[in-house]
C-alpha cells in the first residue's frame, strides 16, 4: 500500500495572470474563503473544476498500479486558514496515472502562474505540491493520442531533491529535481509564451524570480518534441531561432527570458 499524502497545510496564494486576446486578466485566490471540495466543488471560487481522484476524469488511463486513488479532505481555510488542504491516498498525475487531485482554471492563452508551498512542509512519501499544466479533451480526458500530457513544477523533499518539474509526454514521465537541497524556494512560478514554458522559483515573496527550467518545443523532420533547456544555454536556442530566420518567435521570448520576469508581475501577498 502506497504511503497516505498529506498536502494539509502545503499550498495558498495562487495568482495567475493571463493573457487573453493580448488583454491581461489576473485571478487570485489566498484560500481565506473557506470551501470544501468534496463537498460543494468549485461552486463561489475562482475555478473552473476539480478532479477529486479516480473516476474523476473521463477515459482515465491508469492509476499509480496499487490502487485507485481516493481523496479524503480537500479544503480551503478550514484545517488551517488561509490554506488549501488535501489528504489522498495512492494519487498519482504521472506516466499513464491519472486519478489524482487537481483543482483547475481552463486557460487558452499565454499565462504566468504562482503559488506558495507552506513551510513547514510535509515530506510524507510522494509529497508533491505546486503547480501543474496539463492538456485535456472532453470530459477531463486525456489529450492527445488518449494519452497523459502535462507538466509539475512542485515541492518534493526527497532523494535529495528539493523542487521537482515532471515533465509527462503521451504517457511517459521525465524527473528533473533542481535545486540545492535543502533551500527555502517554496515560491513557484510557470509562465507560457506561445507555446514555450518556463519554471521559475525564489526563497522569499519579495525577492527575484531565478530560472530553473525551461521547456520548449522543437520542430524537425518528424513530430515536435518537448525538450528541457537550462537558462546556460537557452540563449542559445534564441540565437538559433534569429539564424534560421524564425525573428518573430526568438523577438517575443528573448527580452522576456532575459529579463526573468515580466515588466509588471502579478503582486503574491506577503
């Protein structure tokens, strides 16, 4: 039997910005209104869903091989104010798994996410809070192929590894751990421009976002393929998007990845 996961007291303060035909829309939710998921759903929130574990999601392609996965407390500002908490059992959002916890805003354009993981923070085993990104069809369903496509960008505290982006492609997941383990990056951010993804993380609510990650696409011969780039060498790539004669994409994500962050982000309350 998997290890029960405590998320209780590990998430709060979601801002997301998004761009929507070119016009910027911000939604926050701080968790102090109090709400029960398994209860009520999103019904007076800022989402548009939530998946609460196995059957959640129509045409579910797996689960974690033990058992499906239940959910047993999913809450805001009740366990704990100011606090989103979830407790669930054999949960999983990674290769063909798909029956974990997710609560979720549908968005098509470019957007520029964050979140705090509260410290002290719950290293039960598979612990993994934060944000994700995942592609779905009618119904919740896997999108494309029936196959899972997402990416988390969370707190993990295991294996000598302190923030985690798992990076899943039509059923297959990828682990990269970043990070000096232990540090204090409990602040998470995923920003997407067009459709190249970036993973940022910082220590403290006012100081500056450092890159982790980035995940781009590369178009060749055959299908594009996601492909994970440190900021030592995505100049690069940028560089080789201006010498292919690709300007228009290398313009829009050259002086945004300098920069780090954009010229106006969305304000986290402190």
């Amino acid at each position: 039997m998997k290890t029960m996961r405590f998320v209780c007291g590990s998430a709060i303060w979601l801002v997301l910005a998004v761009e929507i035909n070119r016009a910027q829309v911000t939604y926050v939710d701080n968790f102090t209104n109090s709400a029960n998921y398994l209860t009520r759903g999103v019904a007076g929130t800022i989402w548009d869903g939530v998946y609460l574990a196995a059957g959640s999601i129509v045409d579910a392609t797996g689960t974690d091989g033990v058992a499906p996965g239940t959910v047993s407390v999913a809450e805001a500002n009740i366990t704990a104010p100011g606090v989103l908490s979830v407790t669930s059992l054999n949960t999983d959002w990674q290769n063909t798994a798909d029956d974990g916890f997710l609560v979720f805003k549908v968005i098509t354009d470019d957007f520029d996410m964050s979140v705090r993981v509260v410290p002290p923070f719950d290293n039960n085993a598979y612990n993994f809070p934060g944000l994700m990104v995942r592609t779905f069809g009618a119904g919740g369903s896997p999108d494309p192929n029936n196959a899972e496509n997402s990416v988390l960008w969370g707190r993990f505290n295991e294996f000598n590894i302190a923030n985690m982006l798992k990076n899943n492609v039509n059923g297959v997941k990828t682990d990269t751990g970043e990070g000096i383990y232990l540090n204090s990056n409990y602040w998470l951010r995923i920003t997407r421009t067009i459709n190249e993804f970036a993973f940022f993380e910082r220590g403290s609510a006012t100081s500056a976002w450092g890159t982790a990650m980035a995940l781009f696409t590369v178009a060749g011969a055959g299908p594009s393929t996601p492909v994970l780039m440190s900021e030592v060498v995505f100049p690069d790539l940028l560089d080789a998007l201006q010498n292919e004669g690709m300007t228009n994409q290398a313009a829009q994500l050259r002086p945004y990845w300098e920069a780090k962050v954009p010229s106006t982000p969305p304000a986290i309350p402190t």
